[in-house]
C-alpha cells in the first residue's frame, strides 16, 4: 500500500471533524461539551496500546461498522470519569446496576456521531452495529484487530482524545480500521502527480523507532541503576500545530537536539518534574532542592545525549545515512512552549508531520520520559525512498546493531 502524504492530511481532517462530531453529541446529551485535542493516524503495536493503558480499572464501549469503510471503534473512559460523566445523564447514575446502560447509550450516541460525520464524508453507508460494555484492563478492552503488518503485530489506529473541564473527564477514541477500507479511500486520491509514500517503509522506520526507544532505556538503566518496565512506541501523523496538544502542557524538563544527515528535523527528550529530579538525583548530582541548578542541567544533558543517539544512530545503519544530532540543548517549560519555535520552523515547508514518539517508565513508575522524533516530511520521504525494504530482514530491529554499552563508553572516555 503506497500513502499520498496530501491524501493521508484529508483522512486526518476527516478524522478531526468526526470526533467533533461525537463532542457535539456528546454536549447534546448531557451539557457537558468536551474540547477535541490532538488527533491523529497512528502506527503502533497493539500491546503497546495495551501499555499505555496498564494499571488502570478502565470502561470501554466498542462498536463495528461496515460500509464504506470497516473496522471497530471504541470509547475508553478510566472508571472514575466515567462515573463522573454517568452522573450527568438523567437518572441516577451512582446506581452500579444503572451504569452500564447509561454509559452504553452515551457510548453509542458519541460513536454514531463519529462515524456518521465519516458517512456523510464519503458520501457512503455506514453501518454500525450495536455497542458491547467493556471493563477491565487494557487487554480486556482492546479488540483483537487483524494488524497490518503481522512481522511486528502493528495496527493502524485513528486517536482522539476529548477532555471535558467542567466534569474533569477525559476519554479516548480509537478506531481500528480495516487494511483495505483504508486502503480504498488513499487509493482513490493518488494521482498522476501524488509523491505517495509505501506504507511498508514507514512500518520499517516505525519498529526502528521502537527499538530505539528499547535502546534509551536501556542506557537508562545502565547509567541510573534505574530498570525501564514498559516502553510504547508509535508512528503519528497529525498536523504540525497538534504537535503541542499531543505532549499536552504539564511542565517538562529535558532537552531539544537538531537532526542532521537525512532526515533533518528535531529530536526531544523531556521527564516530567519528579522524573528529571529523580533521574538527575540518580546521576550523582547530589538533592534537587530549589529547583534545577547548573549540574543537575549538566546531568540530564548527559544522558539526553546518550538516549538520543541510542534512538537516532541505529537508523543510519538502516537507511545507510550519517544521521547525527547537534548538542543538546537543556530545556524546563511547559510543553507548549518548548515545542512553539519547532512548530514554527516545521511549518514553514510543511502542514502535517509524522511523529515517532516513545514513552519510557521504569518499575513503579519512578521516571516516565517521552522521547520525540519529528524529522522533515520531504527528507524523510528522501530517505525512504532509499530504503530497500526487500533487502532487510523481517527483524528489522537487529538491523541497527544499537549497542548502548557501547553508546555509553564512548561519552565517558
């Protein structure tokens, strides 16, 4: 399957009105309107969709449709949010027995006005067939889609996530598309003139992002003493001014390297607060007391600089590229303004971005730190059209021979 970057921004706007659409049955129905963050198309493992989802007592309503296009879409509240939004349907929602039936027609009204906006879209029928109730942990609520590339279990995914203040709720959409819905609706925009991108070759980048989210870890372990638990890596593409909604805006500590060699573009490590403190703490910096002083700058720049190059030198061994980063640069923001002079770079040559972000935690959860690459459209495309995907093995992840003992004897000679 080849991806027209034009005709993928159309299927992502097309998204973006579809969930506004499930916002706005929402706010009919209860009075709570919920604001539409970032969405995007996402690449991802399913268990990685399952990691982002641990440790959490969660309710999903799921529904399948067919049509026009195909696959299974679902709602996923944590317990208490859903309760919280229960409450503001007519009856009494604090009644165990009454729940599911109120959020299962809630559930159903938010999903019908997401797929009829697509239906009326594509000018094409749409079935939905009626919502099953979900609870349970994230393998009890995500769908055993088929996954696009069976080698790396990857599933396509169209994430929304809604956020309602007055109600302090917050909910994600998923949609898990069928290979070939998605498929025929690019097919029919290439054109004589598309530049389409084969989606083979973003999976191979993809899963090389993964495995160098896996290498980050590890130097995280090797230069802390700190294990790494669970690792999510994913594909994104989405609108360069999502990019800020995507990372949301609690404050963030880390750094913001340039991409050189091909692709060009950006690359960011950012800790929340407590994680940049207790992995600068465990750099041998001695207690963050009254906030983040020069040697503690010094210590996250550091092992910034060894995630990075975990993350980013195993591509050049993929694609047969120099690629290599400048000097990190320490950043404490919030994320929106950390990432404001990116998005205004980025959207000079460029509407829409792909994103290829890894979340590290480690064991109890003591340090979660996101990794973001976001590399030019153009030269990605560049790149990848130099990448023989016939030529590479099916474990494309031993293929970059990213060796983080190694990345970490040659920062400390």
């Amino acid at each position: 399957m080849k991806i027209e970057v034009n005709a993928l921004g159309e299927f992502n706007r097309l998204a973006h009105d579809g969930s506004k659409q499930a916002a706005n049955s929402l706010g009919q129905l209860t009075g709570v309107r919920p604001t539409v963050e970032a969405t995007s198309i996402d690449l991802l493992r399913r268990r990685d969709i399952i990691a982002d989802l641990h440790n959490q007592d969660l309710i999903g309503i799921s529904s399948e449709f067919s049509g026009g296009i195909a696959g299974t879409a679902l709602l996923v509240f944590n317990e208490a949010g859903a309760r919280t939004l229960a409450k503001s349907l007519p009856g009494d929602g604090a009644e165990a027995i009454g729940l599911e039936s109120r959020l299962t027609e809630l559930g159903n009204i938010m999903l019908s006005g997401f797929i009829d906006g697509w239906a009326d879209y594509l000018n094409q029928a749409i079935d939905q067939r009626p919502p099953t109730y979900l609870t349970g942990g994230g393998t009890d609520i995500i769908p055993d889609a088929t996954p696009i590339d069976q080698a790396s279990n990857q599933v396509l995914t169209v994430n929304t996530t809604f956020e309602t203040s007055s109600a302090v709720v917050e909910t994600t959409a998923y949609v898990f598309l069928e290979e070939a819905s998605f498929r025929h609706i690019l097919d029919t925009r290439l054109t004589s003139e598309s530049t389409p991108i084969p989606l083979d070759k973003l999976q191979v980048f993809s899963r090389m992002a993964a495995k160098g989210g896996d290498t980050a870890g590890d130097s995280i372990t090797m230069m802390t003493g700190i294990d790494t638990s669970v690792t999510v890596s994913r594909m994104s593409f989405l609108q360069v001014e999502q990019i800020g909604p995507r990372l949301g805006d609690e404050q963030q500590v880390g750094v913001v390297a340039k991409l050189t060699g091909l692709p060009t573009g950006y690359v960011l490590v950012l800790f929340d607060e407590p994680s940049a403190k207790t992995i600068a703490e465990a750099m041998g910096t001695g207690a963050v007391t009254d906030g983040f002083d020069g040697i503690h700058e010094s210590a996250i720049e550091e092992i910034s600089n060894i995630m990075i190059s975990g993350f980013v030198d195993g591509w050049a061994n993929v694609l047969g590229t120099s690629n290599q980063h400048t000097p990190p640069e320490f950043v404490h923001d919030f994320a929106s303004a950390i990432v404001d002079p990116i998005m205004l770079d980025l959207a000079t040559t460029q509407e829409y971005v792909f994103g290829f972000d890894t979340l590290i935690k480690t064991a109890g959860d003591a340090v979660s730190c996101k990794i973001l690459a976001l590399p030019r459209a153009e030269e990605l495309k560049e790149a990848l059209d130099e990448l023989s995907v016939g030529e590479l093995s099916a474990d494309v992840e031993a293929e970059m021979e990213a060796d983080p003992e190694s990345l970490f004897q040659e920062h400390v000679e």
